[in-house]
C-alpha cells in the first residue's frame, strides 16, 4: 500500500469530513503541508469578482469534480507515488489514428481561407455530413440548416440556454444530473429544478410531467446519465412524449434538450433512443470527447427536430448565440477532420476496456458491500455506500477523504445531491482500476 495509506475511516477522516482537504475552498495556508489551500482571502475574492463566481467559488456549489481532478493533479507531484484518479470523465483512450491522418491532411491542404472565421453555425458540407448522419440514425429527416456545430456539448448547451431562456425561467431535470449544468443555467439567470429519479435512476415520468409550471421552458435529459450510468429506455420516451404533448392542451409548450455524449459509450453496442424518435419539440446535443476521446479538442454539435414548432428561430439563434458567447464558431481543423473520421470504418475508438473497468470495479464493490446496478453504458459508477459507512449526512465525504489518503481520487455523492454515494470515472488504464481496488479494499472494512 501507498504511503499515507490508513486501514478504515479513522477519527480524523470523520473531524475533516466538511471537505476541508480539498483546494480552492479559500479557508487560509494553515492546515498543513499536504493541503493545497490556496492564500487568498474571502475578502479578496468578493471584492475583484462578480457576486454570481464569488459566491459560486466561495461556496459548495464550485465543482467538487474539478476540485478532486485538480487535488488529483496537485498529489502527482506530491511525491507520495503513483495516484488513481477516478474524478473527471477524461478518457484515457487516444483518439483513432484515422482522427490524426484526416487532421494532418487537412493541414496539408495549402488552399488559401481553410482558418478564416466562416458561418458560425458551421462549414454548410460538415453540417450536411452530419445532418445525414443523425437522419439515418433516428429516421428523420433533417437538412443540413438543423446541425449547428459547437465547442463542445458544453458550448451546445451554453447556445442552447442563451438562445431560449429568459431570466428566472426552469430547466427541469431528473436529478441525480451533470453538476455543471447548475452554472449553465446561471450563465442566463435561469434556474435549475432537480426532479429525483427513481430508486433505480430511472425517469419518474409521471413526476416530471406533473412538476411542469408555466416557468418550465426545458426538460435537460441525458442519457446515458452521468453520474448514474442510467440510460433510458423507449418506453419511458414515449410515455414522457405523450405526457409532454398533454400539456400543450394547457398551453405548455416545454422544448425537451438532450445532452448525449455518452451515446457511443454502450457497452453492448445497443442503440440508445432518443426524444428526436419520439417528440417533435427537440434539441439533441451531443460531441466527441467521449467516444473518440477528443475532450480537449472541443468539437460537438446540436441536432433542432425537424418537426420543432421554433425549428426555424432556433436555427438563427444556436448560430447567432454561438458568436456572441465568444465561441464564434466550432474550430474550424476539428470540424473538417469529422467526416473523414466517423465516415470511415476505421475511425472508432474501442471502449471495451471502459466496460471492463466498470465491471471490474463493480464486482469488488458489491463485494465490498456497496450497492450499485450493473453498469449498461458510460463510464461512471454511482455505488451506495455499504450500510455501516452512512449518516445522516452522509459519509461520501470521509469516505473520499480516507480514499484520498490512500491515494485514490473520487467524487463524493454530495457533488449530486446524494450524500451516501460516490461516483467513480472509469475511463481510465486498467492499472489505475487495479490501484484504485487494492485503496477500496484497504479503506472499506
Ligand atoms: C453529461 C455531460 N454533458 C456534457 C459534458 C461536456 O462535454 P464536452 O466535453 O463535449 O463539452 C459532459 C462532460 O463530462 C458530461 O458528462
């Protein structure tokens, strides 16, 4: 075992429990030398940033996922051995070589304008390659006017909520959720309105449907789900469908967006439905980070339902909203180099050793006496915690503390509104997998 390895949740784990280990919380140098708090005053903060970040980095809801991948980075250079770090969704799979032969072709082609600004919706050929692509996929049919290309799912839902989202208006969403999306909806003064899914991660549908007010303007659906690894099924599509086109008997017109990075990452290869299948009023958003392990490179795009009541609108507005959050448009060397990718056979990344980590890891953790469902797709786990280990508050917190002493880096429940669970990111080496068990082992009695 590592060094700084301690059997069980020991007295101290338990005095620390409130996070105090973890960087950027503001809280002053003093706490000894393994932290690395940074020196800067509340004071400080407050007076040079907006109330909005202040608060947000001052405060709980400043992302505990970037905070433990950041910690995560800090303990590499700490000089205590090798880390396991499973907090961010970062895939350790390189990108397909045939990604890196169509990005070196594209430079090659000396032709005048090829890094100029263009449309900001996109280059018109690569919307209409995916256009086509995604008209295939769901059996719709779309025009090349209904693909806008992003940096990013992130970037898409930033164009997406600028485009349609007045200040204080509801983006419902089946909680556990992606933490970031809290800050998305900040971004326009909206609001976020968790709903919970059912024990098992599924859609309450009937739920959902009933929380609707006439402030609803979104319902953010992501499947496969990050943190649960829930995917949801057609019949549950189509039940929320129908529920949602009820309302418009009241005069609720709710535009269903779904966030689907995860959709190439199934672990049997099973197509995963999508609301585009079965309600008109559609945004789907989705990207490459994941699948072809191009996180870095920021290329994703959104899909507007041709049958979309705002269809039109919506086409001027992702194009408009991405040049004025600053993006401008997707870059331009990612967006040529995607069809060369994904038309080709060969340009898939294999993510069958993130299903092999997920049940690897699943299987010691049941073993351990975790709770968790058998994981269908994605790379996150989402285990309860064995009995013993809960509280009232939940014992993510000193559970994660004594995982990090044993140099095992993992995101507390609490980041998701579930205290008594941890998600782990599996999208990494299977030596990281086989270090992160042996800390699991030795902290969990
Ligand atoms: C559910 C979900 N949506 C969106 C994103 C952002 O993805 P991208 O890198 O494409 O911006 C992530 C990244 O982790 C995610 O998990």
């Amino acid at each position: 075992m590592e060094r700084g390895a301690r059997k069980g949740l020991g007295a101290r784990s338990r005095r620390e429990a409130d996070g105090s280990f973890l960087p950027l919380r503001g809280r002053g140098s003093g706490r000894g030398s393994r932290d690395t708090v940074r020196p800067v005053t509340e004071d400080a903060i407050r007076q040079s940033l907006s109330r909005r970040v202040a608060d947000t980095l001052l405060g709980a809801r400043e992302s505990w996922t970037r905070r433990m991948f950041e910690l995560a980075n800090s303990m590499r250079a700490d000089g205590g051995g090798p880390v396991y770090d499973l907090s961010l969704g970062n895939p350790s799979l390189e990108p397909p070589e045939q990604w890196k032969e169509a990005v070196r072709t594209q430079l090659a082609d000396s032709a005048p304008g090829r890094h100029r600004y263009m449309t900001n919706a996109g280059f018109p050929e690569v919307r209409a390659f995916i256009a086509g692509r995604e008209a295939q996929r769901y059996q719709i049919p779309l025009e090349a006017e209904d693909v806008t290309m992003t940096v990013g799912a992130a970037g898409a839902l930033n164009v997406l909520f600028r485009a349609v989202l007045n200040p204080d208006d509801e983006v419902m969403v089946p909680a556990p959720y992606f933490s970031e999306y809290d800050h998305y909806a900040a971004n326009v003064g909206a609001v976020l309105r968790p709903i919970p899914t059912t024990e098992d991660f599924e859609l309450n549908v009937d739920e959902l449907v009933g929380a609707v007010t006439e402030r609803t303007r979104i319902l953010l659906l992501n499947s496969p789900n990050n943190p649960t690894g829930a995917v949801y099924g057609e019949d549950s599509l189509r039940a929320l469908a129908s529920g949602l086109r009820g309302l418009r008997e009241r005069g609720q017109r709710v535009l269903v967006v779904e966030d689907t990075p995860y959709r190439d990452v199934v672990h049997d290869g099973s197509h995963v439905s999508s609301m585009l299948e079965h309600y008109e009023d559609t945004v789907l958003i989705t990207s490459h980070s994941k699948d072809l392990g191009l996180a870095g490179e920021r290329i994703g795009y959104l899909v507007i339902s041709p049958r979309a009541h705002a269809r039109v609108p919506l086409r001027r507005a992702t194009s408009f909203c991405n040049r004025v959050l600053g993006f401008v448009n997707a870059p331009a060397l990612m967006q040529r180099a995607l069809p060369h990718v994904l038309g080709h056979p060969d340009g898939t990344v294999d993510v069958g050793i993130y299903a092999d980590n997920c049940k690897r890891m699943a299987d010691t953790l049941r073993e351990l006496g975790f709770s968790l469902r058998d994981p269908k797709a994605g790379f996150f786990l989402f285990p309860g915690l064995p009995e013993a280990m809960r509280t009232a508050e939940g014992g993510d917190i000193a559970l994660t503390e004594a995982l990090r002493e044993a140099r095992c880096v993992v995101v507390p429940g609490t980041a998701f509104g579930r205290p008594n669970f941890l998600r782990l990111s599996m999208c990494v080496n299977p030596e990281t997998v086989d270090g992160a068990i042996a800390a699991f082992k030795h902290v969990c009695p």
